[in-house]
C-alpha cells in the first residue's frame, strides 16, 4: 500500500491498485464520525461509440444508456439495494455524469457492511427485458421532469448551441425515445465493457482505518473472479471551433429573462499536471473578468443587469471545455453587450496585473482550503481529477505557482467570439 503525505494541507492518502485493476484510495480524517465511500467508473453519457469486451468493430449505443445503467444497477432480484443500506443505517446514492458514473453511500456506523454491499451490488449485474420496460417509464418522467425545469434547460441549451458533434450536447438521460432503444442485452455489454475494475476506483474518506480498510476490500476482491483487463477503445467525432449556434431564444413558464453566455474551450486534449494548471488558469481569469470584486460585477449590479441569481462556471474535462456566464435579468441584451466588452477589452488590450493575479489566488487558495472539511467535496473532485490524471491536492501548489503568461494562454482558449453563443429564456410558453 501506497502512503503519500501532502505535509502543506496535513492530509495522508494511502492507495493501492488490486490484481485485478481496481484502484483504491484512503483518506482518513481525524475529527470525523462520518465515512464516506464511492465506487466510479469511468464512463458516461458521453462514451456512446466504442468497441465492446469480446469484439472488434465500434457499436454505438441508445443515449442515455449510461444513466439508465446506473437506475439499473440498484435493481437485484432479491428487491432494492437502498432497502439494504437503509437497514445498515447508511444513506446511499448515485449518479451519472458526462464521463463517469458513481455509486456511494455515507455511515456512521456498520461501516464494513455497508462497503460490502455497495462492492457486491456494483460487480453483480442484473438484467431482464421485463424490468428494463419497467424502467423506461420511470426514467421518461425524469426525462420529462427536466423538460420542464427552465434552469436545467437555460444550462443544457447552452452546451447545445456550443457543440455541434460532440456528444456532451446529448442530454446525461438521453431522450424518450432513445431509451426506448434500450435493452437488457446492450446493459450487458455496456456493463462487461466500462464496470471491469480496471476501468474503475473506490475512494474512502473520513472515519476509517487505512489498513484495515484496504485489507478488507483487497479480500473481498481476491474473493471474486473477472475476466481479463482489456483497453477500452472509444470514438468521438471531431468538433469545430465555432459555436453551434450564435443565438438561442426560448420560451418558457419563468417569470424573468433567464441569460446564459457560453464559451467554448478550443484547446482540451490535454491531461495530468498540464490539464490541471490550465483548469486552474481559466478559473482565475474568470474570478478577475467577473468575479463579485470585478469591475464587471459592480456596474452590472449597480445597473440592474443581474441579480443573486448571478454565477458563472467553468467545466473542463479531457475532450471538451465550456465556460458560462449567467443570470436572471430584465434586461438580457444589455447584460450580453456588457459580458462582450469585458471579454473584448482583454483581447483587445490586456490589463490583468500581477496584482489581480495575487488577489485571485489567495481568494481560490483559501476558498480550496475550506472546501478540504467537507468530506463530500473531497470524495466527488478527487475522482474526477484522478481520471484526468490529476491529483486534488496539487491544486494549492499549481495555483501558488501561475504566472500571468498561463492566464493570457488560458484566457486565449475560450476568447474567440466564433466559438461563443447566447441563451436566453423568455417568459411565454416552451414549444416543441
């Protein structure tokens, strides 16, 4: 087993990669009566086009497989997985995202249990035609559920008028009518192609005794048979640089204007430390462009032009990368010219100062630290670095260490206006 120690944030994180591929991680934290405990593999929505276990040509899957997997995978033939953790005490969930999937549970007591059950029900598929009709009625109500959200339609509308190939405009719970493409048998190879151990972590934090942790899931391992680790191929198709669409109007049930400006990422295939700094870069830029302390924020507020409702964001994994800038306003073309200007101004004559850039940092450095006692945050942004290839807590040394020629590279990255695209949702009544 593994020890490393990240003597500037105090934390010790033991891990070890099993014989049969599975990657496990340990960090426990003193002061904590809650454990924490995930098993993700890596692959979701976007991983529709690749060659399955066994074969040797591409396929490509109904949408929305992957989440429909994972409602799956907590359906055995002996009754609900839930209805177990719920007798044990513990509080289990999951979810599905663009590129991974997650099964985990929270306790403060019967740990060891708990982590048994959520190993067997992971590794123990179980499908049948009849409980995948079933199914497909529950998740077209979700589908239908999200239809209806203006929030989630003002986000996901807007990674669809950025991307034109790119599967990350394909929504995570496919549509109604692609998940009535959806058989047991395509759960299978779905399953047999991206839940081998090999292509999947468990990660433990909180209340937990590394050794005695490790110990017990290396046995419960050792315990099984699978089948050979083989290198998963899979196809994205090429995306251009420019946006899919520049303008989007739709017409919804909200009460204000919901604005959403988008900008695409033109430069993502990267990973590990370089991925990690330029995650970080983009994140800084974005803080000093239009951050609650920018120039930006105060003459919009003062204006009128956002309200509490304001955020903006930025998601970047390998393959693809989006920034956003959104809010609710009565005021949605003003508020589009003034977010324009503030990107224009940076192109057009760069005024970030070393200055700005020490602010940045501290504030992302202290905001990083805070985040470290919460043990769900923790559990969620470590996996997800870690099949990036990166690692959570390099964060604080790669922000100490950006300089001001990695926030002009950056900024370049999501600055071109070709690759930009608006959305805005308007009260009325949505069609189509």
């Amino acid at each position: 087993m593994e020890k490393l120690t990240f003597e500037n944030l105090q934390e010790t994180l033991f891990h070890e990669r099993l014989d049969n591929g599975l990657n496990v991680y340990i960090l426990p934290k003193r002061g904590f009566s809650k454990t924490y405990v995930t098993f993700t593999t890596k692959y979701g929505s976007i991983d529709r086009t690749f060659i399955p276990r066994g074969k040797e040509e591409f396929v490509t899957v109904p949408d929305g497989i992957a989440h429909f997997l994972e409602h799956k995978m907590f359906d055995k033939k002996e009754g609900d997985v839930f209805q177990k953790f719920g007798v044990l005490g513990a509080s289990a969930n999951a979810f599905t995202s663009f590129t991974r999937t997650s099964y985990l549970f929270s306790t403060t007591d019967n740990l060891y249990e708990s982590t048994k059950v959520l190993l067997d029900f992971v590794q123990e598929p179980y499908f049948t035609e009849e409980k995948v009709e079933k199914e497909k009625g529950i998740i077209a109500q979700e589908i239908t559920m999200y239809d209806d959200n203006p929030d989630w339609q003002n986000y996901f509308g807007t990674i669809q008028s950025l991307y034109k190939e790119y599967p990350v405009n394909i929504d995570i719970a496919g549509t109604i009518e692609t998940i009535q493409e959806i058989t047991a048998e395509h759960l299978y190879e779905c399953y047999e192609t991206f839940y081998h151990p090999s292509n999947m972590a468990v990660f433990v934090i909180g209340a937990v005794d590394p050794e005695e942790m490790m110990n017990f899931i290396r046995e419960d391992q050792n315990s099984k048979e699978f089948s050979e680790p083989i290198e998963i191929k899979r196809k994205y198709p090429e995306e251009p640089l420019e946006a899919n669409k520049k303008k989007t109007v739709l017409e919804m049930d909200v009460l204000r204007p919901k604005f959403n400006y988008g900008m695409k990422c033109s430069r993502t295939i990267m990973e590990g430390s370089e991925m990690l700094r330029q995650d970080l870069a983009v994140n800084l830029v974005l803080d000093i462009l239009f951050g609650k302390t920018s120039e930006f924020y105060t003459k919009a507020y003062s204006d009128h032009l956002i309200d509490e409702t304001y955020h903006y964001d930025f998601i970047f994994e390998k393959g693809y990368g989006f920034a956003m800038v959104e809010s609710d306003t009565e005021h949605p073309s003003e508020l589009e010219a003034a977010v324009r200007n503030t990107l224009k101004s940076q192109v057009d004559n760069w005024s970030i100062s070393e200055e700005d850039l020490n602010r940045a940092k501290k504030r992302r450095i202290g905001q990083f630290m805070r985040s470290l006692n919460s043990i769900e945050f923790i559990s969620n942004q470590f996996t997800q670095y870690n099949f990036n290839e990166m690692n959570l807590f390099d964060v604080v040394p790669t922000l100490e260490n950006i300089q001001i020629e990695h926030l002009q590279d950056a900024f370049s990255t999501i600055s071109n206006v070709d690759s930009h695209t608006v959305m805005t949702i308007v009260p009325g009544s949505k069609e189509g």
